[in-house]
C-alpha cells in the first residue's frame, strides 16, 4: 500500500500553511486521498493522478514537490529527500500502471479490477533514470499509520474548515471506538463506499486555496498524453546524453580533464532541462488556450441559427464585462491593502521612536546607578575608628538585650511547662466525661426503646381488644374505647418536653413525611402509632450498632466514582446529610444537563398550554397528602412540581404526562430541593431507569414486568404463589402501583428512600428484589389468612407493618441471590412478545366482533 504522512501546502490570503495530512493511493480510481489523519474514515479530498505531472523544484525546499493537475497545483512536502524520491517514484510507477491498464481494458471492466497488481507489465522500470529509492518505512506505508501524527504549532492549524462534516464524522467515528487502522467494515483503506470527488476545485479545496493557479481543464484524453509525451521526451534526453557519457570518458586518460568533461556535461544537460521544462510550459499552455478555442468554436459553429450565435455572442460580452467589474474590485481591494501598509509602517516607525527613547532613559539610570555605586563605596571607606565606637556601644546594649531575653525564655518554658499539664489534664476529664455521655446515652437509647416496645405491646393489646369489644360487657367495652382514645390523643412532643428525649418521635420527619399517618379508620389510627413506636424502637437499637458506623463511612467517602464499595455503601442507605448530594451525582452521570434547557421548557409551558395541563393540576392536590410539603393547595413545593411536570410533558412528547409522575417528581424535590435537578432526576428515572413504553398509554411495559413479577414470585416463594393461586389472589392488583411509582404511598418515608437510594444507582432490578423482599418479610403472616376477602384487605396495608429497614435490606439483597440483570431481560423480551401476541388478537376478535356488528345492522 502505497500511503503515509505529508504536508500540504495552503494559502489563504497572505497567510501560508503546511498541514499535515494521510496520504493514500487508490488504486482503482487512480486517486491520491488526503485525511486529516490515518484513524479517519471518510477524506478530506483527492488527487486525480491520471492525468497528473509531478515536479521538485530546489529552490522550494527539501522534501517539497508538487502534483500538477489540469484544474490546480498541489504542493506536498515530504519529511526527508528519500522520503520525496519514494513518493515520487511511485506515484510515477502507479499511474502508468493505471494509464497502460486503461489502454489494455474498457474503463469499467472488472478485468481491470481484479487483475493482480504484480501481473500487469511494467514499462517503467526499465526507463527509471534512477535506482529505486529504499522505502523510508518511518514515514510511508501501513506501519506509519500506527505512529502519531506530525504536531502542528497550533492545534486548530490541522483542521479543514472547508469540510466540517466530514471532520465531524471523522472524529465521530474515532471517539466511538474504531481503534483499528484498517478492516473490513469501515476500513480506512477500503474506498468502495466514499462518495465520488467532485472535479470541481471550489468543492475539493479545504479551507485555503492551494499553491499555483487554477487553469482551464481540458479533456481526458488529453490530460492523458502528458504523460506520454514526458515519457517520450525522456528517453530523448537520455539517448542524448547519457549515452556518450562512457565513450568520452574512455578517450581522456587525465583525471582533471575526465572532471571537466563531466562538468561542462552537467552544465550542458542542466541547461537542457530548463530550456525543456520552458518548452514544456509553453506547450501546456498552448494545448489548454487551443482546447479552449477549439471548445467555444464549437459550441458556435453548432449554433442552429444566427440568434443562438449571436446569444453566445452577448453570453461572452458579458463574461468579459464581469472580468472586468472583478478586475476593478481587487483593484479597489489593493488600494485599500496598499493604504493599510502605509498606516502600518507609520505605526512601526512610531514604536522604532519610542523604543530609542526607552533605550535612552534605560541609559540614563544606568549612568545614575554607576554615580550612586560610587558614592557608596567612598562612604564605606571612611576611618575605620568611628565605626570602632559606635560598635563598641552597640555590643553593650545587645548584650544586656541578650541577658533580658534569657530571662524572658525561663518564664516561658516555666509557663508552657504549666499549660502542657493543664491541658493534658483537660483532656483526660474531656474525656471521661464524653465516655461517661455516651454510656448514659446507650442506657437512655435502650430504656427509650425498651419503653417503646412496652407500648407498643401495650397498644397492640387494646388493638386485640377493639377486635373483641362486641363480645365484652359494656362497662368493658367503655373503659377499652377510653383506653385506645387516651392513647391516640398522647402528644409526643410534650413528652418530649418533660424529660430528656434521645430520639424522639417528631410529627414529621427530615422530609416533611407524617410520622404517624392520618388514617380515617379508628383501627388504622392505633396500627398507625404501632407502627411510629415500632419504628422508633428500631432506630434506636441500631443507632449506635448500625447507623453511626454507617455514617462515619460516608464522612469517609471523599469523591464519588463507580465501585463495588460505593454499590454497598448505597445499598445500605444514604444518611441525610450525604443523600442530595449523591443523587446529584448519580443523576449527572446519567443525564447531560443542557444549559437553559429547563427554563426554555418552562417558557414554553408558559407561552403554549400543553394537553396534559388539566390532568396535571387534577394530581397537585393528590400528590403525598402525608407530606406536610404537599399537603395543602399553598404549599411552596406545590408550584415548583407543576412546573417541573409541565416541564417534563414538553421535553418528552412521546409520553407528556401519565399519572403516577407526579408521584416520583415530588419525591425527588423533597430530597434535591432545587426544582431543575429534580427535573432532570425525573428525566433519569423515565428515560435511562425504566424500559420504554413504562409510561405511554398503553403501560404495555409495566404489565410485562408484573408477569415477569409473578414468574420470579413463583421461583423464589413458592408456599406463598401457591397460597395465591389456591384463593385466586392476583398479586398484580398490589404490585402494579408499586412497580410505576417505586413505592411512593406504600413504604413509610425511611425505607421508601433507602429503596430509591439503590434505585437510582442500580436501576429496575432494585424494585424486583425489594417487591420479593416485602412478600418475603410478611410471608408467614400472609399464609395464616385463609380467606381471600382478609388477603386482599392485608395486602392493602401490609407494607406499611415493615418496621425494619435492615431487616427488609438483607432480604433483598442477600437471601434473594442470585439475581442475574441477564434473567430479567430475557423474561421482559420473552412476555412481551406474548402479551402483544394477546393484544393483536383482542384487537382482531374486536374488529371481527365490530365487522358482525355493522353486518347485523341496528
């Protein structure tokens, strides 16, 4: 292959640049690419070798020739004078490879294509007037395109302006992983596929225009016999001249009189080129002004009529009289150039006089400087006997300063000796009493949470004895009614004010979530305290044991990246103070944030009503009714969802709004606070989480996930889908909320988030293994009902009687392994098909159904 790195020369303006670029020739074509760089897939343009002339000129430069093509000049430099001759050489060799193959076969013909390289006759190399040159493997063929390329002095020199998609899909198809130099899809050396070169300079030059003038293309056939008629020309000079060479040197003996032969033989035949490369040049230039002639007066004597002579008549005059308006213009142009170069030399004369006058100043403090220099040196010459004295008085007064500071030092010593011991003694009472703090504290943690189980014990027995109060006399029955009202009516926060409260049960927690929830039902009102006791009992046993451990971890935790340790981390929950900033984190890594495009969206919901507007302000007042945040109608959280549904529904068309958004929206701004980042964390978990078509009308994809729910319900907890299936309980009228808002309104707030924490970083497979792990944690309570009216009431709340986390945690994430990511799509690809299969076949049996309809008439 015949290919490597050169510089190619471009103009623009004044301006002169050499930018690197791979070339390679293609044999089928003929044509010399050019790429930017080896890796790149498409060109940036061609050389049509077949009708080309190469020329090296010294006075241009080492490694510099040209390739001269009827329509321009191209100037290519080579890194080494080897490095020219190779490329020259061989560019010699393929196109008179190509143009004898051309002559021998019809253009076209697959004969041309196929035949071998190697088996095609070479009537170069017995002509070649030099030895062939050793081929500079640093700088050409396929192992070069593994080396860097050359370095510009500016990183934007390189680039072609004039073909930015090209170099846009160049640097597409490098960033999206091709790493190999040459394949068989996408190779950079197969040249099946590139779009055919336009002939025409304007469209194949880069953004510069090219060394040389552009000059009028003539035939094929005649670009052709260029290089023939070099070739014939050559072997003329070489009979010429090279022949005689050995005869003459034969015939002088002297050695000064060969050198002088061979000299005034190098004179000669230098002489010889220049005149034939004038003759050369002169007839190129009649050949192009006779094929234009012969062009026009063609195109005039094949004119039908006087009036279409006469039209390419008036089509010249007014070519010529746009030649001439042009010719004005650049004339206008050089004026203006011309004025530009006066006020720059007077600029540059200006800056000439003011650095003579910054020279002059710097010489005159230099002579300053040398004046003053001198006078301190006088001045320290001076009798050295006054300068005795007022030593002498100095050394006194020192030493006494000397002797004053002696004794400042003792007392410090003495004092820090003192202070080092106080504070060492500080320390060791600090610490006592923090350890004392902490035991009084564990002790306070334990009584609180053994109180805590106490009364829930209590409040389950007054449950019990609601359940029987038909069946008691009815002063029994009075006095359990007073009971469970006194317990309901029990104010946490004023116990909290009567004595010292470790953790006490707030009415809300860190997010705004009801503690206790609002139930209606008066069985409900007391499970609900049940259940805040339950809870409160649970985080104060793993306070100590569990979260501060925990939490000390995630103060450990500098910089967030990708690993297995972050994944256990996030699995085991996000304390409050790290959460927003590490679902930030993993929303950003997902999600590009586009500068503006949120309050774009925002301006467009304000200018366009969208479809969805309605159903949107319907939810506001449906959305977390146990949040105090969203709980009532002037909640500040309340206008901040609408506007990141309305925002949402414009961003994503397809989708809009479905009811469930506003849901996962609400709880991603309770925790990000800020309404964009929320907005693109909803974006996150529709668009990258859940599988297309999760919230589109149909909610085909989430009634494949049940199904694959059930599958896995069936392999992992086969007692309990067999209970199901004995009382045909369908576990999907429960779960399918579940699946579409990731628990919002089923889990109470601490275990919801610790669920969206791995959610968000894990994906899907987080709801699958916690909706396992629910079914799991109450498993045996769900089979002591033996009535499929009692199931259905318990599932309806059963979610809520999880009070502890961990305990849900570890069931989710270690006695449900394996839990492959590869099962699960497998299952959705496998129900999905089966559930459109139903669904075509509904839709024909209705249309059938329809059909029969309109047949029967009314």
């Amino acid at each position: 292959k015949l290919c490597g790195y050169l510089n190619k020369l471009g103009i623009k303006g004044p301006i002169k640049t050499w930018k690197s670029r791979w070339f390679f020739y293609d044999e089928n074509k003929c044509h010399l690419l050019y790429y930017r760089t080896a890796q790149d897939i498409n060109p940036l343009g061609s050389v049509d070798l077949s009708n080309a002339s190469f020329d090296c000129k010294v006075e241009n430069g080492e490694g510099v020739f040209e390739i001269r093509t009827p329509s321009r000049v191209f100037t290519l430099k080579a890194i080494s004078k080897q490095a020219m001759m190779y490329w020259l050489q061989q560019l010699q060799v393929r196109r008179w490879e190509f143009c004898n193959a051309q002559s021998r076969f019809p253009v076209g013909s697959s004969q041309l294509v196929n035949e071998p390289l190697a088996g095609r006759p070479n009537v170069v190399d017995n002509e070649d007037f030099l030895p062939p040159v050793k081929t500079p493997t640093e700088a050409v063929g396929l192992k070069a395109a593994s080396l860097p390329a050359p370095q510009t002095s500016t990183a934007l020199q390189n680039i072609s302006l004039k073909h930015p998609w090209t170099e846009i899909q160049n640097t597409v198809y490098n960033i999206c992983g091709s790493k190999q130099l040459w394949g068989k899809n996408g190779n950079v050396f197969s040249f099946s596929e590139f779009q055919e070169h336009p002939e025409n300079p304007d469209e194949e030059q880069e953004a510069e225009v090219e060394a040389g003038c552009a000059v009028n293309e003539g035939t094929p056939e005649d670009g052709r016999m260029e290089p023939r008629l070099n070739w014939v020309r050559k072997a003329r000079w070489m009979n010429s001249g090279f022949p005689g060479l050995p005869e003459e040197l034969s015939r002088e003996r002297n050695p000064m009189d060969k050198v002088s032969v061979l000299q005034q033989q190098i004179l000669t035949l230098t002489e010889e080129v220049k005149s034939q490369k004038e003759l050369v040049k002169l007839l190129h230039k009649a050949l192009e002004a006779a094929q234009q002639e012969k062009r026009v007066s063609s195109i005039y004597l094949t004119a039908a009529e006087d009036k279409d002579r006469l039209e390419l008549v008036r089509h010249k005059v007014r070519q010529i009289a746009d030649l001439t308006s042009r010719l004005e213009a650049l004339e206008q142009e050089k004026k203006e150039l011309e004025q530009i170069l006066t006020l720059r030399d007077s600029h540059i004369q200006e800056l000439k006089e003011h650095v003579q006058l910054l020279m002059e100043k710097n010489h005159a403090k230099q002579e300053v400087i040398m004046a003053l220099t001198e006078q301190m040196a006088q001045e320290l010459s001076d009798p050295l006997q006054e300068a005795n004295t007022i030593a002498a008085e100095t050394l006194y007064k020192q030493q006494e300063e000397i002797e004053h500071l002696k004794d400042d030092i003792d007392a410090y010593k003495t004092q820090n000796q003192f202070l080092n011991s106080e504070i060492h003694q500080v320390t060791r009472l600090w610490t006592s009493v923090a350890e004392n703090e902490k035991a009084l504290l564990m002790k306070c943690a334990c009584l609180q949470a053994r109180n805590c189980q106490m009364e829930s014990k209590y409040l389950t027995v007054l449950r019990k004895l609601q359940e029987a109060v038909p069946g008691l006399p009815s002063s029994h029955a009075e006095l359990v009614r007073n009971l469970i009202q006194e317990a309901l009516q029990w104010d946490v926060k004023e116990e909290a004010e009567e004595g010292f409260n470790l953790n006490a049960v707030s009415e809300y927690d860190e997010y705004g979530f009801m503690t206790v929830p609002d139930y209606e039902v008066e069985d409900w009102k007391l499970l609900a305290k049940i259940q805040a006791l339950e809870i409160k009992s649970n985080n104060l046993r793993s306070q100590e044991v569990v979260e501060k451990p925990l939490r000390d971890r995630w103060n450990s935790v500098g910089e967030l990246s990708p690993s297995a340790e972050l994944k256990s981390l996030i699995r085991s929950g996000i304390p409050v103070e790290h959460r927003q900033r590490v679902w930030r984190w993993i929303v950003s890594r997902h999600c590009s944030h586009l500068p503006d495009h949120y309050q774009r969206l925002l301006r467009q919901s304000q200018s366009t009503e969208h479809p969805a507007c309605r159903q949107i302000e319907l939810d506001l007042p449906r959305t977390l009714t146990n949040n105090k945040h969203f709980s009532s109608p002037t909640s500040q959280l309340i206008p901040k969802l609408r506007r990141v549904l309305l925002a949402f529904s414009w961003h994503n068309p397809a989708i809009g709004y479905c009811q469930g958004l506003n849901r996962l929206a609400a709880v991603a701004l309770l925790v990000l606070e800020d309404e964009e980042s929320a907005f693109w964390c909803l974006v996150h978990i529709v668009e990258n989480l859940m599988p297309a078509d999760y919230y589109s009308d149909t909610l085909i994809t989430s009634q494949v996930d049940q199904r694959v729910f059930k599958d896995f319900l069936s392999e992992k907890l086969p007692r309990l889908m067999a209970h199901f299936e004995q009382y045909r309980i369908d576990v999907s009228l429960i779960t399918f909320n579940w699946f579409l808002v990731a628990f919002v309104d089923s889990l109470v707030s601490d275990i919801l988030l610790r669920v969206w924490d791995a959610f968000l970083y894990e994906g899907t497979k987080v709801i699958f293994r916690y909706a396992l792990a629910i079914f799991k944690y109450n498993e045996e309570e769900i089979l002591r009902i033996h009535d499929s009216v009692e199931i259905y009431q318990y599932l309806r709340f059963f979610t809520r009687m999880i009070m502890d986390g961990r305990k849900l945690m570890n069931i989710a994430f270690n006695d449900l392994n394996p839990f492959p990511m590869k099962l699960l799509r497998n299952r959705r690809s496998m129900h999905r098909e089966e559930l459109e299969a139903e669904l075509c076949e509904l839709e024909q049996i209705k249309a059938a159904y329809v059909k029969e309809k309109a047949e029967q008439g009314p």
